[in-house]
C-alpha cells in the first residue's frame, strides 16, 4: 500500500466514523473540501460511490459499508502495534482498575499491595471487591480475579496461583455432640451451612472427590449465607459443618478451633486467574501487576470447587 492510499483509506475511515465531512476534516486536520476532494478521487480510483451525499446528511453506500467493516479492523491493528512496540519500553504508570472477589482481596492482594507499590510507585490501583461474576470489559475495568478458568468468548485468562482444595470443618464442639461424618452422604443427616451464589442466586451442592469417584450433596440445615468468611464464622460458634475454601480457614484449624473432616474426600480445583480482553494490548501497568503477583501468589504453591 502506498502512503497516498493509506492516507486516503484513513480519510475514508474518518468520514465514515463521524458520517459528516466537518467534523472528520476536524479530527484530521484538514479542510472540509480537501477532504471532499480526497474521498471523490478514491471513489473514482475504485469506480464506486462510497458515500450518499446531501446538503443535510452523509450515509455510507453498501460498498462503502463493506469497505468501512473491513478497514476498521486493520486500523486498528496498525495503531495497537505502534502501542504495543511503545509500552514495551514503558515504565508501568497510571491507573489500574481491577475487580476481585473477597477471598483474592483478602488472601492473594491485598497482603501484598505495600511491596507491589514499592516495585511500582507509579501506578494507581483501584480495587473493586465484588463476589457477583461481573462483565469487569463492561463495568470499566482492566482485568478482573476469579477462582476457576470460566471465561467468556475474547477473555485471557493468566494464572496468578496452582491449585486450591475445598475443605469441609466444623467446632469440636459440634462434632463431640453429633458425631463425626465419615463419607460425604452422611452430611445429610447433619446441620450444613450452606452458600448461595451472589450472581445466580443458587445454593451451591457441595461436590466432593476421591481418586477418580465423585459425589454432589445437597445438603440442609439452619443458616443459608452469601459469604464464605460468614460460613467459617459459623461453624466457629457450632452452628454447624461448613464447606470453605482451605485457606479461609487453615489457621482455625492449625490452632485447634476448627476440625476438618472427610479429608480424603477434598478436591483440589485451579486456583486464582486474572482475565482480561483479547482484544485490547495488555497495557504496561497490567503486566506490571501480574508479573508481581503470579511470582509472589501464596496459594499457588499448595492449591473444581467454588468458582
């Protein structure tokens, strides 16, 4: 292609973003009858009317649509190369929006932010904690954490961690009163908090594995809540077997406060991942973020479950 023809095909472009020749001359710089006369000499170099034109609007013809649908693209290849070549030699600086659920704010991040701030003093972090499985391309932000790899079609996913394992526990207290389950269908004849889902509303069936069984349990019992932390606490006060993240509530079980049970029964699921667009360059502040955080993950030395 030659630079008088990339010139005008980006003319083109301009004018078929705006769909007024004022405001495209405006953007490019030029005036609006240099840019009339451009766009008359591409229609006649490729012998078709691109656009209708009146006194009051301009539209583009089918062929100028066509045109439009498959140059957009292209141009914008050339822009993300000529980025991505410059924010591989940039400092990591400016903001950073990223949504989390709790658990990775709690237990992947936010331990973490002072030493990341160190190694990148120029970057703004926005954290958002939300437990919904959001759009975070829609709702503005960079990336997002989940548990688990469910991604949407165009979504990366990098992993910040290995695996994680489910864990079913309770007070010494309660088991000392009502025994100790020993497989997973003897849960339903205890006291199980159970966990619903913020996004979808559903109660989660707790899922267990051994080798290569598996068993879902629906189980029952008095308090139904939307937080894994409130799950742990819970059982804490005897309320009943909660069925957690293992890292939530490890240290209750190191200092002998919680009891973990059906212990071969745990399965082991992937751990955190950060997702973001496919279609957008992963900006310098964002590589910054998971270059840090996927050498400095703490469960990703240890650890399908609760995604």
């Amino acid at each position: 292609m030659r630079g008088g023809e990339y010139a005008d095909l980006k003319a083109f472009c301009s004018v078929a973003k705006e769909l007024s020749f004022a405001r495209a001359a405006a953007r490019l710089g030029v005036s609006s009858p240099a840019l009339s006369q451009t766009i008359r000499g591409l229609e006649d170099r490729l012998g078709l009317r691109l656009f209708h034109r009146t006194t009051r609007s301009v539209a583009l013809t089918d062929a100028g649509r066509l045109l439009y649908d498959r140059m957009t693209p292209l141009f914008s290849g050339f822009a993300d190369a000529l980025t991505e070549v410059a924010a591989a030699h940039a400092t990591p600086a400016g903001r950073l929006r990223i949504n989390m659920p709790r658990i990775a704010a709690q237990h992947l991040v936010c331990p973490r932010l002072a030493a990341f701030h160190l190694a990148c003093p120029a970057i703004e972090l926005e954290i958002a904690v939300d437990d919904r499985i959001s759009d975070v391309i829609a709702d503005g932000f960079d990336a997002g954490i989940r548990l688990g790899e469910r991604l949407e079609k165009d979504m990366i996913a990098v992993r910040l961690g290995g695996e994680m394992r489910m864990a079913a526990v309770a007070s010494p207290s309660y088991l000392a009163e009502h025994g100790v389950p020993a497989t997973p269908s003897d849960l339903r004849n205890h006291r199980c908090i159970r966990f619903r889902w913020p996004t979808s509303g559903t109660i989660y069936d707790w899922e267990f594995e051994r080798g290569h069984e598996t068993l879902e349990v629906s189980v029952s019992g008095p308090l139904v809540v939307n937080d894994t932390a409130a799950m742990t606490e819970a059982a804490l006060g005897g309320l009943g077997i909660a069925y957690c993240l293992e890292i939530e509530s490890r240290a209750l079980i190191e200092q002998g406060k919680l009891t973990q049970i059906l212990n071969d029964w745990s399965p082991r699921f992937p751990g955190f991942h950060l997702y973001h667009s496919s279609r957008r360059l992963c900006p310098p502040q964002l590589r910054a973020f998971i270059e840090f955080f996927s050498a400095s993950s703490p469960e990703g030395r240890r650890g399908r479950g609760m995604k």
